[in-house]
C-alpha cells in the first residue's frame, strides 16, 4: 500500500511563497487592506478595550487586571510610544539652565518635564482604572449596543481582508457570524493577555538575574525564552483567526506555517520599531504632543501588514502549484478580456457535469490562461456565489448553483472591474468599448451556463 503523500510545507516551497507575496504585496491589495484595518482598529479600540476589561475583570480582582494590562503595554509596544511635550520643547529651544523662574519659582526637575510628555499607555491606563470603576451596566442599553457595534464592525472587516486573501465567498449567516465574532471579542482578549502575561514573566528573568545576582545563564536566557514563548503564543493565536474568520477551508499545516511565519516578523517588527522611536527623534521636535497619534497608527498599520501577509503566506502553501506558475511566469498586471470567463465556465462545468472537480492546474492547461489570470476569476466567481471551493485535498471547484440557474450575465457582472481599460473615457475609443461591453451583455442575456455545456458539446461532435 502506497503511503500517502506527506502535505507538510517544504522549507523551500516556504521561501518561495515568502518572495512571491513580497513581490505581489500590492497587486493583493495588502498595503490597502491594512490601512482600512488600521483606522478601524483606531475606532474600535476603546469599545474592544471596554469589552475586554468586562472579560477579564468576571474573574480577575481589578489589581491583576491592571498589572496584565501593564505588561501587555510592555509586550505590545505601546509604552515606548509617546509624544515628547516639554521635554521635546527644552531639546529644541535650548533655555538657560536654572534653578529658578522668572518667576522665583522653583524650576521644574528633568523628571517633571518628562513627565509633561504626552504617553500613549498612561492615557490607556488611566481609561482603564475609570472602566475598572464603572459598572458595566451603567452604560446604558445604548452605550453597550454602541461598544457592540464598534468591536463587531471591525471583525467584519477582518473578515472581509482575510476572504479577500483567500478568495473566499462572504456566505456565513448573520446568526452563525454574530456568535463566531462574539466568542471572538470575548476570547481573543483573554488568550492575548495571558500571552503577553507569560511572556514577559520568562523576559523578567533577565531583570530578576542581575538583581538576585542569579547565574549569568539565567540573565542571558530569559529573554531568549520569552521570546520563543511570545512567538509560540502569538503564533497559536493567528492560527485560530486564520482558521476560523476565513469563510472557506484553511489547512492546519499551511496555517500554522503563515503563523509563525508572521509572528516571528512581529517580534522582528517590534525591535526594528523600537529602534526607530530610540534613534528617531525628529518626529517629537515637529509633533509635540501630538506624535503618539502617527506613531500608534504606523505601528496598528504594520501590525496588520505582518497579519495579512502571514494569511497570504498560509494561501500561497495552501495553493503552491499556483504560486509556483505565476512566480515562472513573473506575472505583471495584465489586460485581460472578461470573456475568457465564459472558457472557465465551460471548463469547470463540463467537468462538473460527468462528475469531477476542477483545479487551478486544469483550467490553466486547457485554457493556456496565465495563472494570475486564472486566480482572478476564480476569486471573483467564488465571491458572486457562482463557484464553490471544495474541501479536501488539492483545492478544487465546482458549480455553486445548477448550470441552468447561473445566467451568463452574471458572471460578467462578476468580471466588472476585472480591467479598467477606456473605461469612463469621454474619447471616441473609450465609447466603443462601453458599447461592445453592452452588446457582449445583451448577446449573453438569457443565456446560462448550461447552455456553455451544449455548445461545447456540439462542437466536439462536430469534430
């Protein structure tokens, strides 16, 4: 009996996908989509952090809450972001040093000027001791219908960006959505906070080492452990929302790859950053107080830039034969003619009709299309309902709905934007492709896929 063939990510097959999605950041839209999760992460991020509080403080006495809190901050990089006041003004300004005013009154000390510095975590901390001192239900109905609103807005964006990795179809019922993104909001804070919890405990070896006079070992191994156990949680965690908020299937193995993949970037990302605000002190001089707004945005926008390229990382493995025909193929933004879907259809439909699934490898063979090309399609009739990915092995497709129920014109519908060419163009050209586009419409008006099938077949007998 022949064993069966091992699907665990190749080292190299990893690699490669890593350089094809550096190389396609753009052309998947992964800049775009975490600037939008970024300003909802901004508007969501008291009403996450008031639920949060809620979860943690059901079993946590409020002193824990903060001391988690405080080495989230810690763990999160949100402590070394600040916006330099005072301070940033003595840099620049260069006052004569005094011990007194011109209004003898004592100067303020080095420490008090620092402490006029604007800090990010200080004013979320603050938040948090007013929450901590607040029933819950003094909200009010509408206050908490808000805090919902605003936490569940954002999941669904989430979930947007990840179908959108995935070419996945938004086709999860209200019902079953609203208790996945509940259990998410509520979870999710709890497993980070422990994360962040643990980790810091193993970096705080390193602390506890020099002033305990420890062995030298323990001082130098801490924040290496602390270090492995953060990527290991994280990684846990980016694992579940890759699996989870998907709406389509996410192999184990590619996840958990793309996972670690993206959370060893963070801890990397949080280093690099850390270095920058060190080194960097131009932006304090320029925005004063002001300068944890930019900074906080910069750091929730590369955040969510390691997050969606780990996902991508995860579909590449996931889909490494397409990857490795558009990496042949170099693959460079095309004019591609929307017809070429109806050859898809066919495809697909034919194979569905005797009984068989399709893959990315039958439709780029038969079709001698580009794989990117292919890839497009196949994403965009997905999301229109018109495709359905099947578990199972190497990711297949078959008709979501009966041939005869898919009407042609919807899936040039589903073609709309797939180029852009003279489109929205007042010269004479540009006219002549919007009636072409029209007639190609009413030509295919009232027509179905089925009738694709018929066709085809009568052209095989005809051979």
């Amino acid at each position: 009996m022949n064993a069966a063939p091992d699907k665990t990510p190749k080292f190299t097959d990893t690699m490669r996908v890593m350089r094809i999605g550096v190389r396609g950041m753009y052309r998947s839209r992964l800049p775009q989509m975490s600037a939008a999760l970024a300003f909802r992460t901004l508007f969501a991020l008291i009403p996450m952090l008031v639920i949060s509080v809620a979860a943690i403080g059901a079993f946590a006495e409020p002193d824990d809450v903060r001391n988690i809190f405080d080495k989230v901050l810690d763990s999160a990089l949100i402590r070394d972001i600040t916006g330099a006041g005072t301070e940033a003004q003595v840099e620049v300004e260069t006052p004569i040093e005094s011990d007194v005013d011109a209004d003898g009154q004592a100067a303020p000390s080095a420490d008090e000027e620092e402490d006029e510095s604007a800090r990010l975590d200080e004013i979320l901390t603050e938040l948090v001791d007013r929450l901590l001192n607040i029933p819950f239900g003094a909200l009010g109905a509408m206050g908490i219908l808000t805090l919902i609103y605003a936490a569940i807005s954002m999941i669904i964006e989430i979930e947007r960006a990840f179908n959108n990795i995935y070419r996945a179809q938004a086709g999860k019922g209200w019902g079953k959505r609203i208790a996945q993104y509940w259990a998410i909001i509520t979870l999710v804070p709890i497993l980070l906070f422990a994360a962040f919890y643990v980790s810091n405990r193993f970096r705080g070896m390193g602390e506890q080492a020099s002033t305990a006079e420890f062995e030298s070992f323990l001082g130098l191994a801490g924040p290496i452990v602390g270090s492995i156990v953060s990527v290991a949680i994280t990684s846990l965690l980016l694992l579940l929302a890759y699996t989870i908020i998907p709406n389509t299937r996410v192999r184990i193995r590619t996840g958990v790859v793309g996972a670690l993949v993206a959370a060893t970037l963070w801890e990397f990302a949080k280093w690099g950053f850390r270095l920058y605000l060190d080194y960097s002190a131009s932006y304090a001089a320029i925005y004063g107080s002001l300068a944890i707004l930019p900074l906080f945005m910069l750091w929730i926008y590369l955040t969510w830039l390691i997050i969606l390229f780990g996902l991508q990382v995860s579909y590449g493995l996931q889909h490494i034969e397409l990857a490795k025909r558009i990496d042949e193929e170099d693959a460079e933004d095309r004019l591609t003619d929307p017809a070429a879907v109806l050859g898809v259809l066919a495809v697909i439909a034919g194979r569905f009709a005797r009984g068989k699934t399709t893959t990315m490898g039958h439709l780029t063979d038969e079709l001698s299309l580009p794989a990117d090309v292919v890839d497009t399609m196949i994403g965009k009739l997905t999301r229109a309902s018109i495709l359905r990915d099947v578990d199972g092995g190497e990711d297949s497709y078959v008709l979501a709905r009966p041939a005869e129920a898919i009407g042609l014109d919807d899936a040039f519908d589903a073609m709309n934007d797939i180029t852009d060419a003279g489109r929205g163009s007042k010269s004479s050209w540009g006219g002549a492709i919007e009636r072409l586009e029209q007639a190609r419409q009413d030509i295919v008006r009232g027509q179905s896929v089925a009738d694709l099938i018929n066709v085809s077949d009568e052209h095989q007998e005809a051979e």
